[in-house]
C-alpha cells in the first residue's frame, strides 16, 4: 500500500501563493520522491560595475521560511536587495503543514 502526503492528493497547484515574480526572479518546481513538489524562487545577482568588487565572487544565499509562509516572503523585498550586493539568491517553499 503506497500512502502520499496530503498535499499531493490535494493538488499542488491550490496550495501555491499567488505571487507575482519581480523582473529578474523565476520560479522552477521540483518533484521530491514523495510525490510532493518544492518551488524555489531564484534570482541571480546583477554584475558590478564597481572595478573593486568585479572579479569579488561571492557565495548564493538560500532563504528559508518560518511557518505559514512560502518563498515569497523572500522575494518580496530580501532577493532583490542581496541580487543587487551581488549574492546569487534562492528562495526555497517547503510544504509541512
């Protein structure tokens, strides 16, 4: 007997926030073994045109969210603020509850 997550049986697409993506944002889904399916929100970061910091890399950030909330809470004001400081960030939407 194969038992599934009460999100999958309740359908993916009604458990999604209605956001609207940033310029620059995209929105890729992933679908764990379970059956459930994981958003992330990426941005990437904006190329410097500060010669100091050009060749500087820095790491990507991964936002995670508290309860009752999903990727957008980051997308909102935090990834474009760090894509412009030139971080690479990603916004993950995990379904627990």
């Amino acid at each position: 007997m194969t038992v599934k997550p009460l999100a999958v049986l309740n359908k993916a697409h009604k458990m999604r926030v209605p956001f609207e993506l940033k310029q620059g944002q995209t929105r890729v889904s992933h679908q764990l073994p379970s059956g459930l399916n994981i958003e992330v929100i990426e941005q990437k970061s904006v190329t410097s045109k500060d010669p100091d910091t050009k060749n500087e890399k820095r790491p990507p950030l991964v936002f995670v969210h508290g309860s009752y909330h999903a990727a957008w809470c980051w997308a909102e004001h935090w990834l474009p603020f760090f894509a412009d400081s030139g971080f690479d960030c990603y916004a993950v939407s995990l379904l627990g509850q």
